[in-house]
C-alpha cells in the first residue's frame, strides 16, 4: 500500500514549477479596522517571492487566550473584484452575516487572501494568468495552492493563534481549495467545504467541464487520482461537505461517489464521525441550515481535539 506522506508527494508533484520556499513570511500591516463586532487588520504578505498578497484577518475584540483560526478561502464566482472582501461581506449566493462576523463571534481568528487574479490581485484575466503560467512550466491551481499553504506558515507565527487549531473553509472554489490544501497540509485540523464536492470523472462524463472556470485544471490530474483518493488524504481529520442536490456544478452522481468513497476510508481509519455529507434540495448556494452544520461541527470538532 502507498503511504499517504508519497501520495502527497506525488500529488504535489502535479502542480508544476512552484516559487522556492522561503524561511519566513514577511508582513506588512497597512491599517487596523473597527468593524463593530470585531477588529479587522488589513495585511501585505510575502508570501511567494512574486508579488506581495493583499490579506484580511478578522479576531474577536475580547480574547485573552490563543484562539482558533479559520482559513476562509474567498470563491469565484465570476466575481473578480471581490477576492477576500468576500470574508467580511456575504456575496449574494453566502448567507449572513459574514463569515467574519459569524467566526469571530464564535471567537475564531480568520484569515483570508486575494488568490490570483482576484480582489486587489486582478487585472490579467483568468484565461491570460492560466496560459501564461502554463507556458512557464506553472499551474494556475498549484500557485494558488501554494500561496494558501505559505498563508498556513504565517498563521503558525502568530502568537495569538493556538497552532494546534487550525481549520480551512470555503465555498464552490474556496470549498475547492479547502479539501485540496487540507489533503496536501496536514496542520489544517478541520476541513469545510460548501457546494465543492466536484468528481472530475463524473463532470466529464456529464460533459459539464465548461460550468468551470480555467484555475483549478491540473495537467495529467486523472493519471494518478480520482477526486475521492484526493480527499482521502484528509483522513482521519475531521472533514464536513454540504452540497446541493440540484447543483449542477457538483453533478448528483458524483456526491454519491464520493461520499461512498469517503465513508469507507473513515470507517477503515476507525473515524466514521469525523466524516459526514451534508445534502440539501439547493443549487449552488449556502443555505441557513448549511451555516448552522458548519458553526456546529466546527466547535464540536474543535472542543474534541
């Protein structure tokens, strides 16, 4: 049997030329913001040697204590010039109150960054960054990846972050980017995705592959791994998928698929509870029962560790 420690290697491996790592992650702090229920702190960090990323990170105005930190991974949408201001203001398909104001008020820190091509980050197209990197031996979706695990690194310097606590979450490609960064980095302790459980096999089966934007295409993908084997990596920690059942970004075939997979690798790992899907009679939205599953299992997976 393949270990998990060379399964990630190889799938690391898929994500083309990626930036050389540094030691540390330089931060500039550009302003602190008061935004009523809780301080905001608007950052620049390095975190790829390329290009300085613009940041949030929202923390309760009372804590005494290290605290929990969410990495919120902002989605697509189409909406290019929202980026991470999405953590702070719901777009129209996230319900409210924000996740910043949602998260902090469970006393949960939150960090989000501008991914490629988004919020303070935008300006070459989506299709114009893919080619570009493609010709220079890099992937769109490792990039990005790559900023988000190097996003982990800053959290882990922190003195008010309880590094032992760390979860990601997101919606359609921020859900994306939760299981794929929780796969590939194991110091993320809690998964959480919204409407982002695509099998690739399925999709191209449904011939549903243009319901998605050019990012997350990873060259030779389907050589070595199904969408579930991905997720499997994430096992035995904690992981939480709410999806719709008529959300034709997430093809109804492929949630069984995946869900089946994933209930037998947890079961095998002696973890069943630390599984669970989630499906609603939505499309692809977050619902007022979805925001109350993920708050829920966010503290009751927390409060186990």
């Amino acid at each position: 049997m393949i270990s998990k420690g060379s399964q990630r290697k190889k799938l690391f491996s898929l994500l083309g030329d990626l930036p050389e790592k540094t030691d540390t992650v330089s931060v500039k702090k550009i302003r602190d913001l008061d935004k009523g229920t809780f301080l905001l702190e608007v950052l620049l960090l390095d975190l790829n040697g390329i290009d300085l990323v613009p940041a949030y990170f929202a923390r309760p105005k009372k804590s005494n204590e290290k605290m929990p930190v969410v990495l919120f991974n902002h989605s697509h949408g189409g909406n290019y010039q929202l980026g991470k201001t999405e953590l702070i203001q719901s777009s129209d398909y996230l319900q409210e109150p924000s996740f910043a104001e949602e998260l902090t008020g469970m006393g949960y820190g939150v960090l989000c960054i501008d991914m490629w091509g988004f919020g303070e980050r935008r300006g070459k197209a989506e299709s114009e960054i893919f080619k570009e990197m493609l010709w220079k031996g890099q992937v769109m979706w490792g990039m990005m990846i790559y900023d988000n695990m190097r996003a982990v690194d800053y959290l882990m310097t922190r003195d008010d972050v309880d590094s032992s606590r760390i979860a990601t979450l997101g919606m359609s490609m921020g859900g994306l980017m939760a299981w794929w960064l929780s796969a590939l980095d194991v110091r993320i302790k809690v998964c959480v995705d919204i409407a982002a459980q695509v099998d690739a096999e399925t999709l191209v089966k449904n011939r549903g592959l243009d319901h998605h934007g050019f990012y997350s295409y990873v060259p030779s993908l389907l050589k070595y791994f199904r969408t579930s084997e991905i997720q499997e990596l994430i096992a035995p920690r904690p992981h939480l998928s709410v999806v719709g059942n008529d959300d034709r970004l997430t093809p109804f075939a492929g949630l069984t698929i995946i869900d089946e997979a994933l209930s037998q690798k947890y079961k095998q790992e002696g973890k069943s509870e630390n599984w669970k899907m989630v499906r609603y009679q939505c499309g692809h939205i977050e619902t007022a029962g979805m925001r109350a599953e993920i708050c829920s299992f966010l503290q009751k997976m927390f409060r186990v560790m």
